[in-house]
C-alpha cells in the first residue's frame, strides 16, 4: 500500500511542476484541482461528516467549473459562438 502513496505524491508533484509553466486555464486549474483535492482528501476525520461534506460541495463546484471550462474550449474549437451566460460556480460567468 505504500508504494501506491509514493506513487501518488511522485504524480503530484510532476503535476506541479506543470502547473508552474505557462498552460491555458484548462489545464492549469484541472492540475491544480487535482493536487488540491488529492493533498486535502485526508485531512478531514471520517467522523466529521459536515467538514466531509464540505469538501464534497467544493470539489463539485470546482468540477462544474472545470466543464464550463471544457464547454467554452470545446466553443472554441467548433468555431460556434460562445453562450452570453456560461454558468460557473459561485455565481461567476463568462461572457463574450
């Protein structure tokens, strides 16, 4: 089992390393959410499961964010004309 948990913080820190080069927003935010989430997934006790839910909701949040960002890069791509009201979480939108 632990060489499973070195693997992981291997991963994660080759992640960091790419999130500290320029990267489109994308794939900046999908790196630093997965290090975010796997360095702070066992920080909260089992037993507290109003902090566990607490780190759910945020983890949704930032995924809904993550495919609004996929939306409008997918947008892009097809040349089709962004959404005037591109809903992202806590109440941020993307316009234009």
């Amino acid at each position: 089992m632990k060489e499973d948990y070195t693997m992981t913080n291997e991963l994660l820190n080759d992640l960091e390393k790419l999130a500290a080069h320029n990267m489109l927003p994308l794939e900046r935010r999908l790196c630093d959410t997965a290090i975010w989430f796997h360095r702070n997934k066992g920080c909260v006790p089992i037993e507290d499961l109003g902090k566990r839910l607490e780190f759910a909701e945020k983890t949704i949040d930032i995924m809904l964010e993550l495919f609004a960002l996929t939306l409008d890069r997918m947008q892009r791509l097809e040349g089709k004309g962004k959404s005037p009201n591109l809903y992202l979480p806590n109440g941020i939108r993307l316009r234009g």
